[in-house]
C-alpha cells in the first residue's frame, strides 16, 4: 500500500485533515497488553486505491527548537510516503515557516499536494493564490473544518501512486523484517545476514521509494528483508524517539510476512520491546524472537533458559513465537535464524484439512465437554473449517455463539496447536451460529 504523509508547521490543522481522511474508522482495536496505539498512522482509502497516511505532527522531539522539530518531520514524511500533503493556512497566509518547509520538499523530488486550509467558503478563495510562491505547484482549498475541498487533494495525490512500482504484488518471496527498539542490533544483523558489501545499495533510479529491499536466498528459497535501507539511514535524532520507532516497525510489520523480534540481549526487555512485539502479534505476522548480543552476556549453562523463561514471561502474547539466541556482532548462532524463519513462514501459511480439522475438534471436545450458561445450554460445536492463512483462521459452526467463551477457545486453540505444527504463528478461531 502507497504512503501519505501530512506536514505543515504548526497549527495549520494537520490532524483534524488527518482524521478527515482515514475517516471515522477508529485505530485498530488493541487487545495486546502493553500496547496503546498512537493515532498517527492510519489506513484511509479514496476511490479504488487503499493507502496509508502518516500524520508527522504527532511525531515531536523533545529539547529541539522549533524549526529543528518541523525540519524533522518533514524529513521523516520526506523518508516514509510516496506522496506528501503539506497544509497551510489560508487565513495567516505565507509564513517563514511554511517557506521553510517547501524548500526542504522541493529538494526530496517527493510529489507534494499543496493544501490550503481554513478556506471555509467561497469568498475565501482568492486567498490561496499566494501560496504559489512555495514553488511546490498548485494550491488546493479546503476547509478541515467544513470537511470541504479534500475529495480535489486526494484526486491528485492517488493520481502519483499511478507512477509507483509494484513490484511487491508481483514477487512471491517470503518477506521477512527486523523490528525493535534502537540500538538492539537490528541494521548489525542485516549486515550480518547479507554480509557487509550488500548492504550499501544505492538507491534504485527512478524509483521513488526510500524503502529498498533486498533479496536472500536460503535453501533455495526466496527470501527479501524488507527496508534494509532504512536501516542504513542512521543518527537522525528523530529515529531514537518512540513515536518514530514504533511507526517504523507498523510499517516494516505491514510489508512483511515473518517479523523478527529483536532484542537486546545485554540489557533485558522493557516496556518498549513489549509494545513493538504487540504490533507483530496483532498484525497476526509469523514472529520469531531474536535475542541478540548474546556474546556480551556472561553466562552458565542456565543462562539461556533462564532468559528465555524472562521472555516468555514478559511476551506471554507472543507464547506460539521460537526463541533463538544469537550475535549479531560475533557472527554465531546466526545460522540458527532461518530455519526458524522458514518453520515460521509454513505454520503461518499452513492449511489444514477440514475432516483431520474435524477429527480433532471431536477428540477435543469428548476430553473437555463444551461449557454451560447458567440456564443449563451447552454450547455444541457442529463443525469446523479453516477459512484463511496468514495466520490461520478456523470457523466453528455452533449453536450459540454467546455460549463459546474465552477460555474454551483458549483450550481450543491449545489443542489445534498440538495437533498441528503452528509454531511462530497466531490462530485466530472464530464463531458462527448454523442457520
Ligand atoms: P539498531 O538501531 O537496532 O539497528 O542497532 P545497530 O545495529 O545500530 O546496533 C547498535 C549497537 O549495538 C552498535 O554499536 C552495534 O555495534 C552493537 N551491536 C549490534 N549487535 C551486537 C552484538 O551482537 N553484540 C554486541 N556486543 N554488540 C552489538
């Protein structure tokens, strides 16, 4: 999916346009713990393209002067979209600032819609005809209040995603990506998998995509890490803050299909390694956990296990996810990394048939009989068919589906589990009444 990103200094109105265009669709529902959602980074859709629109207001760095802050996001929108929206307004007219800002887009060769707020009627119009002195082509009015004007924004900004490769579609390679907090080894282990050389690509001409990928090939399957040039790009300011890491990782979660969880095997899991795993989890991506910095750990032979104990504990969530140990640094155990990936990739596109599928969920149900309401009503499971992979998902036909309770479907869920091989990935099991 194509990436919009809105920028604008400072009170133009950025999110209320943000908001306008994903629309009354509310961010996913989180049902992870640990893992609250930040509003700044969306799914909208216009037309028939689907897309997703960054709102790089959301993203502040802290201690940073103010034209450092705008400086920043519009380097990260510069970084992450294929098209930019940058927002004035119609009602202060042309500032410094808003100078500022065009100049650093006219450099990125990004395609940029002009959009004019606060034009909120008819009269107003004229006043948009100064903002063709950003030099960043024709100025749009709308009104973000009002809601008017946007459908002529959007027009032109899916007009650019019609000069966009789309070469993802096309491959049917395993796409696997690196994500977690700063510092955790994540680009050393890229380096590490490809090898140092392969890593320094340039950016493929006439492409208008920051995100480079890369192919691997193991066992002679076709692998591609996604966005190793992001990986690359090092020491801005703004990749250390949380929002921007976690915005990172939705993105490289969105365009892979195995996600490696990297941690920092030196310094443990915080609250941040939590909330990035969240993501991958809820995404429903096939996750192998990569404990990294290994060497730089003094250990017994109980280390390994009492860590893994740690993990399992701190990522219960993620309890279907291998763990593997490695050193990005070192170069050991880094042959351990795609067999995982591999094992992964399969549970999470496994398809199971529907009468061994059936068979199990009979044996299952005559070991744990299905639960009662208080009424006395037990639920009866008619039968089952898995519906989708990646992940695997499975609908049982019941009588009631008020009577499946959570902790059923937990059982369930266990039973599938240890009937087939799903390691590395969620199954999601949902209910239907039979008509
Ligand atoms: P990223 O921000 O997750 O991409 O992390 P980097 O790959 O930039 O690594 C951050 C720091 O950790 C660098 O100084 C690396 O040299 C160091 N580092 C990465 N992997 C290892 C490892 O396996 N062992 C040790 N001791 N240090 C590592």
């Amino acid at each position: 999916k194509p990436t919009i990103a809105v920028v604008g200094r400072p009170n133009v109105g950025k999110s209320t346009l943000f908001n306008r265009i994903i629309g009354e669709r509310k961010a996913i529902v989180e049902d992870s713990p640990g893992v609250t959602r930040d509003r700044l980074y969306a799914p909208g859709d216009w037309l028939n393209y689907e897309f997703n629109v960054i709102d790089t207001g959301g993203i502040e760095i802290k201690d940073e002067p103010f034209q450092e802050q705008i400086k920043m996001q519009a380097e990260i929108a510069i970084l992450e979209a294929d098209v930019i929206i940058m927002i004035t307004n119609g009602r202060e007219g042309v500032t410094e600032d808003d100078l500022f800002v065009a100049r650093i887009l006219q450099k990125s060769k990004k395609p940029v819609v002009l959009a004019v707020n606060k034009i909120d009627n008819f009269e107003m119009r004229n006043d948009i005809y100064e903002f063709y002195q950003l030099g960043i082509g024709d100025p749009f009015p709308v009104s973000g209040s009002h809601g008017l004007g946007l459908g002529d924004v959007l027009d032109e900004a899916v007009e650019h995603f019609k000069n966009l490769e789309t070469e993802e579609e096309e491959n049917d390679s395993v796409r696997v990506s690196l994500i977690g907090r700063p510092n955790v080894g994540k680009s050393s282990l890229v380096n590490a998998i490809l090898g140092e050389e392969r890593v320094i690509v340039s950016d493929i001409a006439g492409t208008t995509r920051d995100a480079i990928d890369t192919d691997y090939f193991y066992n002679d399957e076709h692998y591609t890490l996604v966005d190793t040039a992001g990986m690359r790009k090092r020491g801005k300011v703004y990749e250390a803050t949380e929002k921007y890491s976690v915005l990172r990782a939705t993105r490289a979660i969105e365009r892979s299909d195995v996600v490696l969880v990297v941690i920092n095997g030196e310094e443990g899991i915080i609250e941040q390694d939590k909330r990035i795993a969240g993501l991958a989890h809820e995404a429903g991506r096939a996750v192998v956990i990569v404990v990294n910095k290994w060497d730089a750990v003094e250990k017994d032979e109980k280390t390994m296990k009492k860590f893994e104990d740690k993990v399992r504990q701190e990522f219960q969530f993620l309890d279907y996810a291998p763990i593997t140990f490695v050193s990005a640094l070192k170069k050991t155990r880094m042959t351990t990394l795609f067999p995982l990936i591999s094992l992964v990739n399969e549970s999470h596109k496994k398809r199971v048939q529907s009468s061994t599928l059936n068979e199990v969920l009979v044996d299952s149900v005559s070991m744990n009989p299905t639960p009662t309401d208080n009424g006395g009503r037990r639920l009866s499971i008619y039968y089952g068919t898995q519906v989708s992979t990646a992940p695997p998902t499975f609908v049982l036909f019941v009588n009631d589906v008020e009577l499946m309770h959570f902790s059923y479907r937990r059982y369930l869920q266990n039973q599938l589990r240890k009937a087939f091989d799903f390691t590395g990935t969620p199954i999601h099991i949902l209910s239907r009444k039979r008509n």
